[in-house]
C-alpha cells in the first residue's frame, strides 16, 4: 500500500505585539503584495541561519 507523503507542519505562535505596530506591518505587507506570515517565516529562517536579523 502506498502513503502519501506528509504535508509540510505548522505551528501556531502567539506573542503580544503592539497594535499600531501590527496594523501597519499588516498595511505594508499588503502593499507590496507580501502574506504577513511568510515574511515572519523567512525572518525566522534568516535569523536561525546567520544568529541576526
């Protein structure tokens, strides 16, 4: 019997961020047709990689 391969996981975080600060990130990102949490993503994944932003 064959499986199919497992999709990729997530995981859900929550932190407190300040509402202005959020509210235009949101704003920016949809400006230049960016998704909020890829680019949270990609930060992540650049800090993991090089120890800073």
């Amino acid at each position: 019997m064959a499986s199919t391969p497992k999709g990729p996981q997530k995981a859900r975080i929550e932190y407190y961020i300040d509402k202005q600060v959020y509210d235009q990130f949101v704003r920016i990102c949809s400006q230049h047709t960016y998704a909020p949490q890829i680019v949270v993503e990609r930060l992540m994944k650049k800090f993991i990689e090089t120890g800073q932003m």
